[in-house]
C-alpha cells in the first residue's frame, strides 16, 4: 500500500470519527443542552449557560476544556494533517516525473551537440554506426544516421553503458536528412537536419538541431 493509500485511509477514518461525535449530539439533545459553546455553535443553537449566567447576574468563567472538545480539536487537526499529506505525496509524485525528464533531456543534448560538432561531408546521408556502434570511429554527421542504443546509453570514448543511464535508450534512431528546400538563404542540399530521440521512464524526448556545410 503506497503512502497516499495510506493517507487516503486515514482521512476515511477521521471522517467517520467526526460524523460519529455529530451523530451522537443529534441523537442525544440532553447531551447537546450541556455541550460547549463552540459545539453548539455546529448546530446553530444559542449558549443556553451564557443566558442563564447573565439572567441571574452571575459570570461563569471555564476552565479548561472538556473531552469531547479534545476530540473534535483531535479530528480537525487530523483532517488537516491528512490533507497536507496527499498533497505532499502529489508534489513529489510530480517532482519525479519531472527529474527523469530533465535526465532524458540532458541525453539528447549532449548526443545532439555531438554530432553538430563532426564534419559535414558528401551529399547523401548512410549511416556507418548501426545499433550499439562505437561512437569514436565517425568522422562524419551523415555517420550517425540510424544509429540507436538497447540496455542504456554509452559512453563515448569506452562504449560502455552508463550505470546510471540503463533505463534511457537512444530509440527511435537518430535521423539525418539533407534539406529538399533552400532554407534560410542556404541552397538545398548544403545542410542537414538532425533528429535525436531519447526514451527513459517518463516517456520520450525530441530535440531537433541543424548542421550546414561550409
């Protein structure tokens, strides 16, 4: 059972609790006659102990507080406590979500920025490195075309998995595609558009990047 079951239990239970102590003033007037101000006020019913006070000219002063006061103070205050929790659980619920996408987001930067930073050379794109390949031998943009990881991303100088990116994958495969259109001022076929997909627990993440031929 997760903390916000949990929680969410609790809130059942001090509700029950709270519409028994109503129920039971409800049901027994005499005990409500001789209830404190303040529970009276639940059933908008006048002090009757303040009117009789003031029409015998008597002040009656209280002192301390009475046990079904306890336990109203107790239930509210568990109420309150209750629905701090769940809110708390979704805010942390929330903060994960948006931790494992920040990680994936950081992938498909670094993946992207390095492959902006290799040459840019022939005018049709054949991937080299496959599924898995060893990163170090491209020497070209065009030779990441279609590559992808299984079981995690790897490093770039040893091609081994990361241990703390098992979970993320470059998946679907890195797309290279040169320009059909002129673009920007720059004629057809002199730049290429670069497509990197990173997929992780919460989901998967584009990023989309240039590379011009100079």
């Amino acid at each position: 059972m997760t903390k916000a079951e949990q929680n969410y239990r609790l809130l059942q239970e001090i509700e029950a609790s709270r519409r028994f102590l109503l129920t039971a003033y409800q049901q027994n007037p005499k005990l409500l006659e001789t209830a404190e101000p303040r529970i009276r006020q639940l059933f908008q019913l006048p002090d009757l102990r303040q009117k009789d006070a003031a029409s015998s000219g008597v002040i009656r002063k209280q002192h301390g507080v009475s046990m079904i006061e306890l336990i109203m103070f107790i239930v509210i205050i568990s109420i309150a406590v209750a629905g701090i929790l769940l809110v708390m659980n979704r805010v942390t619920g929330s903060s994960a979500d948006s931790l494992v996408r920040k990680q994936a987001l950081a992938v498909a930067e670094s993946l992207l920025e390095e492959i902006e930073l290799q040459n840019m050379s022939g005018v049709v794109c054949v991937g080299t490195l496959g599924v898995n390949a060893n990163r170090t031998g491209a020497s070209s943009v065009c030779d990441y075309k279609d590559y992808r990881t299984t079981g995690g991303i790897r490093d770039f100088s040893t091609n081994l998995v990361v241990p703390n990116l098992t979970a993320y994958n470059v998946d679907p495969a890195v797309a290279v595609e040169l320009t059909t259109a002129a673009w920007g001022g720059i004629p057809a076929g002199s730049a290429v558009v670069i497509t990197v997909s990173v997929t992780g627990p919460g989901g998967q993440i584009d990023l989309t990047g240039y590379r011009v031929a100079y």
